[in-house]
C-alpha cells in the first residue's frame, strides 16, 4: 500500500473534519475498499505512520470508544 496516498488521505479527512480538535475515526475496511488492498495492509501502514510521528493516535474516552487519528 502507498504510505503517501494513505497519508493524503487521511490528512485531507483530519483537516475537513468540523469537531475540536480535529480529529476522525478511520474504518479500515472502507479505506481498503477505496484503494483495493487488505484491510491488513492499511492497518499496517497506519501503524508505520504513527510511528514515523506522521499521525497521532488515540481513544475516545467517551461511548463509543473509537480509535482516531490526529495530526502531530
């Protein structure tokens, strides 16, 4: 999977999102949709993301308990 095309991506949805701070919850399966690979695949390289401090990743503490995406 293209890390750069992933990160656009989700870049693009951090920054459209109207909630503060900005933020959003990724589905996996429907990014793996969008650009034809296994959901595996895009787990991963959200992972190497946040590892490389590209993207931040945490929890909602309130119901339901999402995992999401922000920017650094």
């Amino acid at each position: 999977m293209e890390k750069e095309k992933l990160f656009q991506r989700v870049q693009s949805m951090i920054i459209s999102s109207a909630k503060k701070p900005k933020y959003t919850a990724i589905s996996t399966v429907k990014i793996a949709d969008l650009f034809n690979v296994k959901p595996d695949d895009v787990e991963k390289t959200l992972q190497e993301l946040v590892n490389e401090n590209r993207l931040k990743k945490s929890m909602l503490t309130d119901p339901p308990n999402y995992e999401i995406y922000l920017l650094p």
